[in-house]
C-alpha cells in the first residue's frame, strides 16, 4: 500500500509543526486514519500514540515511516510529488501520484521553424516541432506569430511581404487541450520582450477577440478590399454574438483613421467573416490598437 497523497501531505505539514515543538497531536480524519492503516500494515507500532480520538506524532514515530518509506523506495517526508512530471517522480522512487503530476504538455508548445533536412525524413516546406518553452531562446526572435488554427499552424509560412520587417519570426500554434498550458507560459514570458505579437487566426468576432485577450500587437490580416469582396455571413455564428460587445467597445476606443476601423465594421455593421483557411489577396500586418 503505497502512502495515500493527502496522508503524505498531513505528515509533512505535522514534520513542519515538530520543528517548534516535540509533540503535535492530530485528530482522527481521513488522512490521519489513512497514516493508522499504513503503519499497520507496515508493522509501526502506535500503541500509546493513538486512541479514539486522536493520534500524536512525534520525531521517532517520523523517522519510522520514513525507514519504511526508504526501504520501499518511496520519496521520504518533506519531498513533495505535486507538480512534478512523472519522470521527475521517478527519480524520487517508485512511488508515482498521477493525481498532482504535471502534464507531459504542460510546458510544450508546437513551433514551425525554417526547413531542417533530417536523413530519412522526406524535406517538407516547414519543420514542426514539438519543445519546452523554457528551451526557447526568446531573444533570437524578433517577433511571435501566433496561429490560431491547427491546419492552418501545419500550412503557414512567414514568407510574406506583410512580415518581411521581422527577422527570424517564432511561428507557435495557439494551442488546445493539449498544447494551451504550454502556450499561456510562453505568453506570458514574451510579454515580458515588448517585442511584437502577431495573431494569425480567424476573421470573426470570436478571432479579433482572441488576439486582443492574448495580447497580440497586430493582427495578420488579407486587405481590407479583397476582405470586403470575399467575407461572408456563413462565418457569423450566432455563438460569437456574445462576443460583440467587446469588440464595440474596442472599435469605439479607436481614433477615427485606424485602419482596424474598417475590418471592425465590415464585422459588427454588415455582419460578415471568413475563416483563416479561406483567406486569399494580398496579407497585412494590421495594429489593434
């Protein structure tokens, strides 16, 4: 029987208590109980530790459970197991707590970078990899690109006039349920640069508004002619109408020549979008604020 996680976590707040003073007495709960069975069926004898009502702890009794923890190769008291990676875990013993780990994504993010020829590897126009965010080199770049979209993540390039200002861009997918962790913590560091943020996503209310959440500096965005041409209320869905009011508010805060103006009107006043995988013209590289 492996020491159940909130027993582990009881014992290490009474190690702390023991610190200050020789003796700390706990009542009979869950995770007091749970410490009883485990010394039991481990052979630590309680005797006058324990009644009815309470169980007191002491050094010796601690310096049992962690002989048999040692003996078991389970990490030893103090040595918490929350938030570590399971492989982490393991060099702490053979104990693993699935529960409080970190996720094996937790810090991975999906990064397009330059072609990288790989012997046995068909060259393709992008190499995508998966890295550790804290194994980026922020200030190699001079700019984050941020796709909205998977497909689309696969597809970019930076090979456009729009970004050509921007020396070695970092492409990184948006992320989901299986990259989103990842992608926040590098948000979060690269705001840090004040280097530009450019969200390549969708023309919708529900797209604007995730740019300006994360953010994003500017927006990569066809031009406002051909936008106007091919737009459509197909991609107006009525769960994005929740979406609006922000970005009224954002329109209303805008001087009146910005540009973003326009693509803010062609969506709340003729009610029409389109889809990043259906963009097409020529790309601008638009501030939204």
């Amino acid at each position: 029987m492996n020491l159940p996680s909130r027993a582990r976590n009881g014992l290490n707040g009474v190690a702390r208590e023991l610190l200050r003073q020789p003796t700390v007495e706990k009542p009979r709960r869950q995770w007091v109980d749970d410490v009883v069975a485990w010394c039991h069926q481990h052979d630590i004898d309680l005797a006058s530790r324990i009644n009815s009502k309470a169980l007191r702890f002491d050094a010796a009794l601690l310096a049992q459970i962690n002989d048999v923890l040692e003996s078991a190769r389970l990490a030893p008291l103090g040595r918490s197991l929350s938030g570590l990676t399971s492989s982490a875990q393991a060099k702490e013993g053979v104990e693993e707590d699935k529960a409080s780990r970190e996720s094996p994504r937790a810090r991975r993010v999906l990064v397009s970078f330059p072609p990288q020829p790989t012997l046995g590897l068909a060259n393709e126009p992008r190499a995508i990899r998966d890295v550790d965010v804290l194994g980026l080199k922020l200030s190699a770049f001079s700019a984050l690109i941020q796709v909205e979209n998977l497909d689309s993540f696969y597809d970019f390039s930076p090979e456009l006039p729009a970004l050509s200002g921007y020396a070695n861009p970092l492409v990184v997918y948006r992320g989901d349920s299986h990259y989103g962790g990842g992608f926040a913590q590098l948000l979060s560091a690269w705001g840090k640069t004040r280097r530009p943020h450019i969200y390549a996503g969708d023309f919708d209310v529900k797209g604007v508004t995730l740019a300006l959440d994360s953010g994003a500096t500017h927006m990569l965005l066809p031009g406002i002619e051909w936008l106007a041409q091919n737009a459509t209320p197909l991609h107006v869905p009525a769960e994005q109408f929740p979406y609006q009011r922000r970005l009224r508010k954002h329109l209303a805060s805008l001087p009146s020549a910005h540009p973003l103006r326009d693509y803010l009107t062609l969506l709340l006043e003729k009610q029409r979008g389109l889809k990043q995988q259906w963009f097409g013209g020529e790309m601008v590289c638009l501030a939204l604020s």
